[in-house]
C-alpha cells in the first residue's frame, strides 16, 4: 500500500514541476535597448532615410516549451530621430505621423515558426495613424540568457518587416515620386518579471 501511494506522490511533484517548467513567461520591454528603426525612400531612389523611435515599452511572453508566444509593443511616435531636427518635425506634423492626434503605434503579434526551441516569426497586427493593417515580421537572431546584472532571465531578438505607408493613410511625398515601402528593423531585449 506504501509503494502506490508513494509513486502516486511523486508522480504529482513530477507533473507539477513539469507545469511549473512549462509555464509561459512574461517578459518587460527593457526600452533602454530597444529602438525600432525605419528605411523611407526619399524622391523615388535619391537617397534612403533611416531614423529610430526612442521610446518603446510592452511586453512579450514566451511558452519555451510548448513553442509559443506573443508579443505586445507601444511605440512613442514623437520619439522619433532622425538627425535632423526640422525632418523630425515634419515626420511628427499633420502630413505624416500627425502625433497630436495618434500618438503611439501599436503591435500586437503571435510567435511562430520554432526551430530548435526559438521562434522565426511573428504574425500580428500594426495600428498606426488611427489604421490597423496585418503585419509579419521575419525574425533574423533571438537568444535568451541569465541577465548577469538582473540576475533574471533576458532575452533579445532582430526581427524586420515592409509596410506600405499609404495603406495607413500617409501619402506624403507620393506626387513627388516617393515609394512608399517603408523597412523596419527592430532590435528588442526583454526581461524575465519577477
């Protein structure tokens, strides 16, 4: 009778430690190190501006094992920087961002595409300038680690997509020839939460 009840014990600690491993994690955006970036066309091929958005927070959870996860950023579009102080207005007035009136853009996504334990993609949405329109993004490295100063969990990805500015209502430039293809680069560390 003993015996039973003693595998039957140890095989709930086993099955609760294997639920405890198995738990999803949540992650902090840490948005000292991560800096969305853009690539726009200016004057159909003339030259390829590139500026970042500074400040970003959200979160990201992450099911290791069982290969899922999902991500969920904000953007401070006013954040932007570009180099140039009169192009930054611009960027932020009523012919582009317009950020008196939208203020932040907004990613929500799904990871996907696991290969040996770290995922490839992200399938989601971006609403930005008042329109939500799908958006993919390809991730190029992903890694996590012990943070050695946090002494929590970090992990850190690069992951880059196109977007067309016009479907979301920003046409500036266009008469002039510009494309309206705009390249992200996002470089994101999040930290495990406590």
């Amino acid at each position: 009778m003993r015996t039973p009840l003693l595998t039957l014990v140890a095989l709930l600690a086993v099955g609760a430690m294997t639920a405890a491993v198995a738990a999803p994690v949540t992650y902090d955006v840490d948005p000292d190190h991560t800096h969305p970036a853009f690539e726009a066309d200016h004057f159909g091929g003339l030259s390829v501006w590139r500026g970042i958005f500074a400040r970003t927070h959200g979160t990201i959870v992450l099911d290791k094992t069982g290969q899922s996860g999902s991500v969920d950023i904000h953007v401070d579009v006013s954040s932007v920087l570009t180099g140039q102080d009169q192009v930054d207005q611009v960027i932020k007035g009523p012919e582009l961002f317009d950020t008196a009136k939208y203020p932040e853009f907004h990613y929500q996504g799904t990871l996907g595409g696991f290969k040996d334990g770290t995922p490839t993609t992200v399938t989601g949405s971006l609403t930005m300038h008042g329109v939500t329109k799908p958006l993919t993004l390809n991730i190029g490295s992903f890694k996590c680690m012990p943070h050695p100063l946090f002494k929590r969990e970090v992990c850190g990805a690069d992951a880059s997509g196109m977007l067309m500015r016009d479907e979301y209502g920003m046409t500036s430039g266009k008469e002039y020839g510009f494309k309206m293809g705009v390249i992200l680069h996002i470089q994101v560390e999040a930290i495990a939460e406590k």
